[in-house]
C-alpha cells in the first residue's frame, strides 16, 4: 500500500517569500506469510500490549 501525502505551503521558502508545498510518501509493507515463530510472537505481543490503534 502506497500513500502520498502533501502539505501546502509547508516546505522550506523559494524564492525569498514564497512556500512549496511539502510532499510525503508512506509505503505499508505487510508480509505474505509467517513463520510459526512470527506468528507466536505476534500473538504475544497482542496479548501483553495495552497499545490500541483505534483510540488516540
């Protein structure tokens, strides 16, 4: 997944008075399997982690 964010008039000044616009890019990779191992660790973790993505 790809995503590319843009801020107007947030990038450093051109031309003395005048901002562009700052432009970012995010790439989410995400594996296609797990080992056994991986996988076990990520269930561990889900359990002991109070971290919710939803609530901010």
């Amino acid at each position: 997944m790809e995503i590319q964010l843009q801020y107007q008039e947030r990038a450093t000044r051109k031309n003395g008075n005048e901002r562009g616009n700052l432009i970012g890019e995010i790439k989410i990779m995400v594996p296609k399997s797990l080992t056994k191992e991986e996988k076990e660790i990520f269930e561990k973790l889900d359990k002991i982690s109070k971290f919710n993505p939803r609530k901010t």
